[in-house]
C-alpha cells in the first residue's frame, strides 16, 4: 500500500456544538465527516489522561478519515493497534506537522506499507513508560536492580552495561535524555554473565530478616512474610547494610560507610582492584583497595567511605568496579546529600 492523501487538523474538522479545540483531540462525534473524509486527521491526547487511543483512531475512521497522526509526549514508542493506519510522535514532531499544515497551500501525507527497519536507531533505550527509582518506601535500596528489554514483543538481550550499541551512553524515551541508575538500575543484562560472574554479592535468608527488622517491621509483621516463629534478634543498624550490589545513601548528612562482602566464584587465585567513579560533590574510599582471593568460594569483605565535598540538590550517581583482568563487577553508587539547616555554613 502507497497512497497519498490530504492531512488536516482534527480542529479544522470540528462537527455541531464542538469547537476547533475539542475537535483536536478526536472525541466521539466530534468530527465533521464531509471534511474529514479522505483525509489523515492529526489528533491530540490530553497529557496523563486515560483516553484510548484506539477509539479515536475508531472516531476518525467513522469520520471517513483514512489515516491519523497522533501527538502524543508520553507512549510514542508504545505499539498501539490502530483501526487504521496511524502513527503516534511526540509534541516537537507534532508542532513540526501542524506548522506544515498550517504554512502550506495543499499539505500532503504519504502512507507507506509497514516494514522492519534494522538498526536504524541506538539500542538500547528506556521506555518512557518504565518504572523509574528513587525507591519510594526504602530508598536505601536502588529501584530498578537491572534493566532488560522486552517492548512490543520484538527483543534483543545486550550486554550489561550502561552503553548502546554505538557507545554512547543510554538514553530515555521520550525527550532522550541522559539515563542514570534510577532507569536502568545496574545497568542492561547478558544472561551470559552469569555462567561467570567473577564476584557475587551473597545474600541468605537471615539477611532479609535482619533488613526487615531494620525498616520497622515488628515480629507480627515479620511472620506475616517469613510464615514461622522468626524474631528481630538480629538486625541492621540501617538498611544500606544489605549485602545489595549497589549502594544507595539517600541522605547524607556528613560522612557514612557501608560494608559489603563478596564471594569469588571465579578464578581461585585472583586479584580484585577497586575503581571509583565518585558522584558529583561525594568523596568516595574503597577500603581495602585489593582484594586477593586465594580460592573458590572465599569471601572477602570491604567497606566503602562517603563524604559530602560540595553538597548539590538531588541525587548523585557514581560506580564502584572491581577489576581483575578482563573480569568488571560494576555496583551503581547512588548518594543525595542531606540539605544544610538555613543560616549555616560549612
């Protein structure tokens, strides 16, 4: 199918009682069909609404409109399977369309038969839609842990990293900016990996115990998860001291440290070197700086040192990577100051 047709704003085909602006947004019987007829309709959605989408590419095919633009900022790379042929863009695309429209005697649209383009654009990508951290009831614990794709059924795994496929760093839908921990968590995972991690932050059941206790669940409580006679015996003194791969300090007063034990599941004899990249305005130590493992399965602890250098609003983001050739164990930093009292100077 290759077939050009005219292209209009909704508004200009506004029916009854319905004024230009209603009509932009494609609602039920607000579409005049003689002007619609023939023609592919640019629509709206309102922002954070739960219109359908669907329906108004059903309101403009009852219209006799053959085709639908629609500006829509959030779900632009969300699949939506339209009655007719349609395609959703974002509102700086959409302003380009109506500016088109609007300055051209005779503007014309083109609909083209669906293809798979490849590799025509970086991957991978955060979708707008993807569940985004801080960690709204324990922000001492990163949300996401990882990222890994699946949208619209078609997926590639990608190596876990904080790159795409053309080295820059990951981007996020809508607006493409910069990603950090909070939408990718550690990063994109190869299940690959796992078959040799190097190192492994080990965690046992006693452990998310203690974490429970240490975020105020009494032993009600803690029964209600575990189903047996568990008690609040042990527990953390924060709940950053789960043995967690990354490391999260939401509110840094002056300096903190945490500990964190790593098992070697990788060469018996091998060599661990720390490397840091601080967050913005965050001193960070690794102590020790090595970590020599002489066997299978040993653990070895470290403890990693935070202090505030130059204090910035908001989170800060940062990695710890332990190398031992071409073995990378890379935990996320993610560290937010504690804002000062009003009057006071450091």
């Amino acid at each position: 199918m290759n077939a050009t047709a005219r292209i209009i704003s909704a508004s200009e085909a506004n029916a009854g009682y319905f004024t230009p602006y209603q009509s932009s947004y494609c609602l039920d019987s607000s579409l005049n069909s003689t002007i619609a007829r023939g023609k592919v309709l640019v629509c709206r959605i309102a922002e954070g609404s739960s219109e359908s989408k669907l329906a108004k590419s059903k309101v403009v095919k009852e219209a006799g409109g053959v085709g639908m633009v629609l500006i829509d900022e959030a779900d632009k790379d969300v699949a939506i399977p339209f009655v007719i042929p349609s395609a959703i863009v974002g509102k700086e695309i959409g302003r380009e369309i109506l500016s088109y429209i609007n300055n051209t005697r005779k503007p014309m649209s083109r609909i083209s038969r669906a293809k798979t383009v490849l590799g025509s654009q970086p991957a991978p990508r955060i979708a707008s839609f993807s569940s985004k951290g801080p960690n709204s009831l324990t922000p001492e614990i990163l949300k996401p842990d990882v990222a890994a794709p699946g949208l619209n059924i078609l997926a590639a795994w990608s190596l876990a990293t904080i790159l795409d496929k053309n080295d820059e760093p990951i981007r996020v839908d809508p607006e493409g900016r910069r990603a950090n921990s909070f939408d990718y968590g550690s990063g994109f995972v190869d299940p690959a990996r796992v078959l040799d991690p190097g190192l492994i932050y080990d965690a046992h059941p006693k452990d998310y115990k203690a974490f429970l206790c240490s975020i105020g669940y009494d032993e009600k409580s803690l029964r209600l998860v575990t189903r047996d006679n568990s008690t609040c015996d042990q527990t953390f003194t924060t709940a950053s001291s789960l043995n967690y791969p990354s490391i999260t300090v939401p509110n840094l007063k002056d300096s903190f440290s945490v500990t964190r034990t790593v098992t070697n599941v990788g060469k018996p004899r091998s060599v661990y070197k720390a490397v840091v990249s601080n967050p913005v305005g965050i001193n960070v130590t690794v102590v020790p700086k090595q970590l020599m493992f002489k066997r299978y399965g040993q653990k070895i602890k470290f403890t990693v040192n935070f202090k505030v250098a130059a204090p910035s609003k908001g989170y800060a983001f940062g990695f710890l990577t332990w190398t031992s050739g071409d073995a990378r164990v890379t935990s996320p930093l993610v560290v937010q100051a504690a804002p000062f009292p009003k009057g006071l100077m450091r």
